[in-house]
C-alpha cells in the first residue's frame, strides 16, 4: 500500500468518525474531506484519481474534473431531487391522510386498523421518502391514538421501522436503494425481477408480512372497538397522478436501451419541476411559498452525498477497496454462508448506530468484489449488504433519521420516548424482518 493510499484511508476514518460524533455537522465533515480528497488528486496527479489515456484536460485539473463529473453518481442525485419534490406536494395534497382514513374506516376493529395503518406507511415508503412519510402519517396516529386513550409511543416506533423497511424496496423508495442501483446497474423493473427470479422487492415483501402479524399481536391489547373518522379533505390528486407518472415513466425507462446514463434522473428531476409549476400556478403559490418548498426539501441529504461520493470514489480507485474485499475473502475462507451471514450481520450491527449513506456506499465494492473472488452471483451478497443496512437502521433509536423523527414527535406529545421503550418495539421487529427477508434471499439467490 503506497502512502498516499494511507493519507486517502486517513482522511476518510477521520471522516466517519466526526460524522459519528457529531451528526449534526456531517455535511461539514464529508465536504471538508471530499476537498481534502480533490486536493491530494490534483498535488498528485494519476496517484489517487485514474487519469485516462492521451487526456486533453491539463493531469493538474483533472482531479478536479473527474470528482465533479463522473466519481458524483448525478443519476443518483436527480432521482433523489426530483422524487423529494413530488412526495412533498404528494403529502400537501392529502391523499395519503384520505387513503389512511378510508382503511380507519373500513376496518372492523382497533388493531386491525393499526396494521393496516402501519401497512400504509409502508406501502407509502416505496415511493416517499421515509421521514416525509412518517410527518404525514403521524397526525393519523396520534389521533387514533387519543381517541382510544392509549400513549402513542409505540404505534410511532411502528411508524419507523415500517417505513425504513419498505423504502428499501424500489429505486426510488430511499437513498440507498437509488445507490444500489447505480452501482449495480439496475433499472427500477430489476427491483422486481432480475435474471430471472425474485428480486428485492418480492424479499422485502416477505418483511412486511412477517412485520404485520408482529404489530397484530403486538397492539392486540388497543381493543377490539371500531373508530370513527372524519375523511380528510383532498386538496388535489394531481400529485399523485404525478407520482404515478413517475412509477410507470421509470418502469418503462426501464425497456430502453441506451448508453446515456442520465435518462431516469432526468425524468425524475422534470417531473418534480412539472410539480413544482403546479403548484405555483394551478394552487395560486406565491413566490415565498415557492421558496418555503424548495427550502423545505432535505438538501442535507444532497450535499452530504456528494462529499461521500468523491471520498468513496477517491478510496475505491486508489484500490482500498479491493485490499478489503481481499480480506474479507480470508477471513469467510471461500464459505458462501459464512461471507453471507458476516456480511448481513455486521451490516446491522454497524448501521443501528451509523448513518447506511456512507455505509453502503463503500461497502457495495466490497461485496461485489468478494463475490467475484468467491465465484459467486454478486447479487446474493449485494442484497445482503442492502438489507442489513437498511433494516438494521431500525435496531436503534437514532439508527435512522425517521426515528429521530419520530422521537421528537412523541416528546412533543408529551411522552418522552425511553431507549428502553424502542428495545422493546424494535429489537424483536429487526431481528424477525432481517431474518425472514435473509431467508427468502438465501433460497432464491444462492444458488
């Protein structure tokens, strides 16, 4: 290993650890140390940053030029962009609140309705953004909740984990599945069906269930009464007709063979500008409202991606990642169990205490490349990696920012949510969906 392999693994430990420490500062963290990165790549020229041969860009700038334009997954960073925009005016409209209350309504008992409730959240979550979906379903539950006179705290851990667990399931349902995506080449079809066989969508699925007749037993005890409730108003359904323009755009982007990396990103991105002109025009929005909006939409998320893309990148092509997948080989000793299980249990263990963004980013390298030394089928290990980091946000209460969320929304309630309280909902729900998803994985992708 060179030493500027060593400065390059330096800066981003020191990276990870002060996103750890300090949360609230992660985007500092992660731009300081993509500049650091880009720096090093222009010093040092074809050390860290591969330069191409006969390159018509100055080796001085083409560090530069390399982070900015093809290390940043932009398809990655449109899908995101664009979909927030639309789930934001999809919530303004009230048609998730209306659906909510149709199922309430619907229902023949309490516990019933609460399942399906939190089976909403999680139908809503493959398509929304997790913390947009909790924000919109919560004033459901908590209403539900004071009419039964019942502490909300747990129906909202519910919230939670149903959505971090189904916005695993398409492309667009969270940031790691967009990134997974990327990286492995998918389209948003692949998610269902890939080669062949069941892909992530149909393993997540066997979750949900398994987490539905969890949280059945579990709110058993709400009572068996029948609640009623005034439906919600809808304000428009253009936006979910935009959203499902969206889901049948990708769909069919899908079919399309083309080189040109950006189609589905720019689909999105279009779409969420087509909403946005909506809103200030059919709905009469006033410039400041506008800027409300676009203010409102978790930038966070971007800016934070795209330090970690360049630090990643930068760690990947100076072939850090390749040594670790090398590593992981000798210790899992060419047992596809054993690398499996390492792989899905660590991914929980770590992502109940860390932000998954950064995680999987660098880890999907890893396991791609340690199928391949193992002459394996990449995805058996990929989707490991993808559900272990995803559902394993679930195992704690700062795991994901949606339980952040949802902590803070039950403190202003009035009910102080316990770590101990979360233990109790969660640990049981995480240990239950990750092993029947990991399952369903095994047997359909291991051999």
């Amino acid at each position: 290993m060179t030493a500027l392999k060593y400065i390059v693994l330096a800066i981003a430990i020191l990276m990870y650890l002060l996103v750890i420490l300090f949360q609230n500062k992660k985007v500092w963290f992660t731009s300081i140390a993509a500049v650091l990165v880009i720096i090093l790549g222009m010093i040092f020229p074809g050390r860290i940053f591969n330069l191409p041969e006969a390159s018509a860009i100055p080796d001085c700038f083409w560090a530069f030029t390399h982070s900015v334009f093809q290390i940043i997954n932009w398809n990655v960073i449109m899908i995101y962009l664009g979909s927030m925009t639309i789930a934001a005016l999809f919530l303004y409209s009230n048609v998730p609140a209306r659906i909510a209350d149709g199922i309430i309504q619907s229902s023949k008992n309490t516990g019933i309705a609460i399942v399906f409730i939190l089976a909403m959240t999680g139908i809503i979550s493959i398509f929304v953004e997790n913390v947009a979906t909790v924000l919109v379903m919560a004033p459901i539950a908590l209403a539900l909740c004071k009419k039964l006179n019942k502490n909300p705290t747990f129906f909202m851990i519910g919230l939670a984990v149903m959505s971090n667990m189904e916005g695993t399931a398409t492309l667009v349902g969270d940031p790691p599945s967009m990134i997974f995506a990327a990286y492995a080449g998918y389209n948003f079809n692949d998610f269902f069906i890939h080669q062949g066989r069941l892909s992530i969508f149909f393993i997540i699925q066997a979750g949900l269930i398994a987490g539905c007749i969890y949280f059945y037993f579990f709110f058993a005890k709400f009572g068996k009464q029948k609640i009623d409730v005034e439906k919600t108003p809808v304000i428009s359904w253009v936006p979910f007709i935009i959203l499902l323009v969206m889901i049948a755009g990708l769909a069919g982007v899908s079919f399309i063979n083309t080189d040109f990396a950006y189609l589905s990103g720019l689909y999105v991105l279009a779409l969420g500008i087509i909403s946005v002109l909506w809103y200030r025009f059919s709905q009469k929005k006033s410039g400041s409202e506008i800027k409300e909006l676009v203010k409102g939409l978790d930038w966070e998320t971007i800016f934070f991606l795209l330090g970690i893309f360049i630090v990643v990148g930068a760690i990947q092509e100076a072939g850090l990642l390749e040594d670790f997948a090398l590593f992981l080989s000798g210790i899992c000793g060419g047992s596809k169990l054993l690398g499996f299980i390492i792989i899905l249990v660590v991914s929980v263990a770590i992502s109940g205490f860390v932000d998954n963004v950064p995680y999987i980013i660098a880890m999907l390298p890893v396991a791609g490349s340690l199928a391949v030394n193992m002459n394996l089928n990449k995805e058996l290990f990929m989707f490991a990696l993808l559900i272990g980091s995803c559902l394993g946000g679930n195992l704690t209460p700062f795991g994901a920012s949606a339980n952040v969320v949802s902590m803070g929304i039950v403190k202003k309630e009035g009910y102080p949510m316990k770590f101990a309280d979360w233990l109790k909902v969660a640990v049981p729900f995480t240990i239950l969906t990750t092993g029947i998803s990991a399952l369903g994985l095994w047997l359909l992708w291991s051999r």
